[in-house]
C-alpha cells in the first residue's frame, strides 16, 4: 500500500512497534496522527516511519514514494539513523 493510500481513520503501526489512527487525509511526507506509545498523544509523523497499515484484520505493508525516500535520507544524515 503506497502511503498517499493511507486515510483518516486507518490504524497504523509505526517502525517502532507503536500503533496509531491517522488524523488527516493528506497524501504528503508528514501526517498527522494519535499514536499510542508510552503516552498517546496526537501530533506529526514523517509518512515514512509509517511501517503497516491495518487493513481488514492484517497488517500491509507500507510503500514509499521517490520523495519520502530522498526525506528520509536527509533525515537520517541530520538526525542519524
């Protein structure tokens, strides 16, 4: 599933094992979500730190664009992986 598929409501499973429902229905790098970690809060999320989106009681993958790629890798080269 590419992550411009991904809509408001879905659950999400983010790389670091963490769920959450998406917020928004924008098709860009960074989304808006409640994530439910140590707290659950709601704020933004890069599209990529996105891993599966549940979808009929299974998880699938997530895929990404050329962009949210080249994002992430800008990331990661600040940030550190």
């Amino acid at each position: 599933m590419l992550t411009k598929e991904i809509k408001k409501g879905d659950r999400i499973q983010m790389r670091n094992g963490w769920y959450g429902t998406i917020l928004d229905n924008k098709s860009s790098t960074i989304r808006m979500a409640e994530i439910e970690g140590t707290f659950t809060e709601m704020g933004s999320v890069y599209s990529f730190d996105i891993a599966y989106v549940m979808k009929h009681g299974q998880k699938v993958p997530v895929e990404y664009s050329a962009k949210e790629l080249q994002v992430k890798t800008m990331n990661e080269r600040i940030f550190g992986s």
